[in-house]
C-alpha cells in the first residue's frame, strides 16, 4: 500500500516538474544613453558595411571611392543608416511575434489533491485525485487569430517601405533644396562681379561730369541688395547640408567636406491618367490600410465566435481508501448573462471605422494627384515660357556683344546686356525649382519616382560595426 501511494504521488508531480523544463531566462538588456550617441557619432561614409549594402543594390563598384554624393548614393545611405527604419523593423518583429502568440494553442491544466481519514473504513486512510484538463476551442478561434495577425503583420512589413518613402522624400527636398540654393548663389556671385563693374564704370563717369550722382547712388543700392541676397543664400548652406545629413542618419560632421551633386537635373515627363490608377491600387499605405481592415475583420469573427463557450475536457483518477476511481469532466461557460455583444458592437465598429478611413484615403490620394498633375504641368509651361525668353534675351545679348566688338556699343551696355541675360537665367532657375517642387509633391501622390530611377529596398538587418 505505502508503494501505491508513492507512485500515486509521483503521478500527481511529474506534470508539474515537466512544466519547468525547456524555460527561456531573462537576459537584461539595458540602454546606456552616453554609448549610444557614441556609436551614432561614429558613423561615416567609408563603413564597409554600408559599401556592401550599396553593392548589392546594384550601384556599380567602378564608381568607388565616390567623388560626388548624388540624390541616389544618399537615398542609399538614408536606407541603410536612419533610425526610423530600425524602428519600422522593430515594429514589424513585434507584429511576427503577435503571430506566434496567435497560434498557440491553449495548455493542458493539471489539477491533484490529497485527503487524510481519521476514521478509515477502507484499506487505506488517504483519498488521492489527480486530474488533467484539455481545453477545447470551438468556433475555429486559433485560425481567425492566425489571419488576423497574419494581416497586422504584412501591414507592419508595407510600413517599412512607406518610411523608407517617407525618408526618401524629405532627403529629395532636402536636396533638390541645397541644389537650388548653390545654384542661386553662383548666379548671384556674377551679379555681384557684374554690378560692380557698372558701379566703377559710373564712378569713372561721374568722376568725368557724364552721370549723376543719383545714378551712381541707385547702382550701388541695387549691388547692396546683390550683396545681401548672395550672403543669405550662401548662409543657407551650411544649415541645409546639416538637415541633408539628419535625413541620412549621420552626425553633421560626416558630411562637412563631402561634395554634393548640384548639377541641373532633367525634368520628368508629365505621366499619364494610368498613374492614378496605379497609385490607387499600390500606394503602400493604401495596400496597409487594406491589411488593418482585414485585420479588423478577423477580429469581429474572432468575437463573434467567442459567443460559443470553448470546452475543458477533464480525465481524471483518483485512490479513495484503497479503491481505484476513473473519472471523465466536461466544463464549459454558459452565456447566460452575455453573449458578448460588447465585444462585438466594438469589433463592428472597428471595422466601419477603418472601412471610412480606406475610403477618405483614397479620396485623399485622388486629389493629392490631380492636384499635383495640374501643379507639374502649370510648372512645366512656366519653365517652358523661361527657357524662351532666356533664349530670346541670350540672342539680343549676343547682337550686342557683336556691336560692342565692332565699336557701336559701349562697355556699359555690354555689362548691361550682361546683366539682362543672368536676369533671364534667374528667372529659369526660379522655374526650374518649382518644378522640381511639383514634380516631388506628384512622385509623393503617386509614390513612385517619375524618372524611372530604381528605388532601393532597406536592408531587412543592419549590421554596422560602430
């Protein structure tokens, strides 16, 4: 009998001992604030990593080292070292962990206890019972949890891609801005130089009794306020190139001495109406918006199968003063005081609220590209009408070059000329920026870079060596 009991009680506690094996232990992790903005520091251009990185997107190996940074090698340093895009990563891990969760499977319970006679009329004073407990799910609940988290997750994955966007956009202003503002300077800088001629040419003829005084003192207010434009604009500079190595992810100093490409870049054509339908249809946060509302619904079937009680299956055995007791439970929950119509009014409304949120997105995305089309090609036509007058002034200036070489003009009306023509180049630039602008508002509506460039994928796993 004293065997029996043993064995009994061993029974009852193995389940128990098992549960503790195969335990995953905490490992602390800590931040230290001060290693951290030690390793950000150390970020550069001439990482190994970053040179791997920028291979496999297929920029060409010949072009190392790079000389000048242009808007595709930065794009490529933005996708591999900016913050955000770590944490877009870590957003989509915990949505891959919201997947594991979803599938489990609910565990066994395990239940025993023990009993002493003072007065015993069987073999034995003690009752022992040992039971286990097999939750059933009803209402194929794990496989709705399963898709619902399935959803979430593909929409964590597409939100990487619209912050890689979202990266790559404010770095394209950031420099369509540097570029414009080096552009704007150099045109000042030769007005400057040319207004200072005509102001010494003036003083040469005031000094002769041909002008006035008056004539001289307009010119150099006209070349104070050439000065004054050219200092802000060069002061612009040294701010926009840090924004430049913000929007990449590297500390300002990184970048202090790297040139930067500020050559004119050509203008994409206006696209056709297709391109609205493709942006309805593959705007990243239109394809994440799709995902959320599935989502919301594996969640309104989810509580909606909860209003069927799940089932606890409970074999047990028990010693009761010598004899041998089998036993089979069954429990369940009943609904008689809810059916969990909360739950499921929330779950509805949850899906009509993302249902309204896909429809005023796309109404959103509509009219982000029909404005941005119309924006692009006003910008278009006025660059258009610039280049002619640039064209026209460029043909007068010349004429006057030719009767200045032939001794019918003057160095004054060559300056002037001069002067006119750098007007009308002033005048193109202006153009030209806006249309740049347009043109990255409608590649923001459409999500997609217009000029046929290709658009990198971030790296799944960043592993710098800082």
């Amino acid at each position: 009998m004293p065997s029996l009991t043993a064995k009994t009680l061993i029974l009852m506690c193995l389940p128990a001992l098992m549960t503790g094996c195969a335990m995953q232990t905490y490992a602390p992790k800590p931040i230290v604030p001060a290693q951290s903005v030690a390793q950000l520091q150390q970020r550069t251009l001439e990482s190994a990593e970053l040179r791997a990185y920028m291979l496999s997107q297929e920029y060409p190996e010949s072009s190392f080292p790079i000389k000048t940074w242009g808007m595709r090698e930065l794009t490529l340093v933005a996708f591999y070292y900016h913050p955000q895009l770590d944490v877009a990563r870590a957003q989509w891990q915990l949505a891959q962990a919201g997947k594991v969760s979803a599938g489990q499977k609910p565990n066994p319970g395990i239940s025993s206890g023990a009993e002493h006679h003072s007065k015993a009329n069987g073999v034995s004073p003690w009752t022992l019972s040992f039971s286990l407990g097999f939750p059933i799910e009803t209402g194929d609940k794990r496989a709705i949890r399963m898709a619902r988290a399935d959803s979430l997750s593909e929409a964590a994955r597409i939100d990487i891609g619209q912050t890689a966007w979202l990266i790559r956009s404010r770095l394209r202003k950031l420099f369509d801005d540097y570029a414009a503002t080096t552009r704007q300077a150099h045109l000042l800088a030769r007005e400057v130089t040319l207004r200072n001629e005509i102001v010494l040419m003036l003083q040469h003829r005031l000094d002769a009794g041909m002008v006035s005084d008056i004539e001289l003192t307009n010119v150099r207010l006209q070349l104070q306020k050439a000065q004054q434009a050219l200092a802000v604009e060069q002061g612009k500079l040294p701010g926009i190139k840090a924004a430049i190595a913000d929007a990449i992810g590297l500390p300002a100093q990184a970048i202090e001495s790297v040139q930067l490409d500020t050559a004119t870049t050509a203008l994409a054509a206006l696209p056709d109406a297709a391109l609205q339908q493709t942006a309805l249809t593959n705007r990243l946060d239109i394809r994440a918006a799709l995902l959320r509302y599935d989502a919301a619904e594996s969640r309104l079937k989810l509580e909606i199968a909860k209003q069927y009680p799940d089932i606890t299956l409970s074999p047990g055995y028990s010693f009761d003063q010598g004899d041998n007791r089998w036993s089979l439970g069954l429990s369940t929950v009943l609904t008689l005081l809810n059916k969990n119509e909360g739950a499921i009014a929330e779950a509805s409304a949850q899906r009509e609220l993302e249902a309204q949120q896909f429809n005023a997105l796309q109404s959103r995305v509509i009219g982000e590209l029909d404005q941005s089309r119309t924006r692009y090609q006003a910008a278009l036509d006025e660059a258009a009408k610039a280049d002619q007058l640039l064209n026209a002034q460029q043909q007068r200036a010349a004429k006057t070059e030719r009767q200045f070489e032939a001794g019918y003009a003057d160095r004054l009306e060559q300056a002037g000329s001069q002067l006119e023509t750098l007007g009308a180049e002033q005048g193109v630039l202006a153009a030209s920026i806006r249309a740049q602008q347009a043109l990255s508002m409608l590649e923001d509506a459409a999500q997609r870079p217009l000029d046929d460039s290709p658009f990198p994928t971030a790296p799944e796993r960043k592993d710098v060596k800082e």
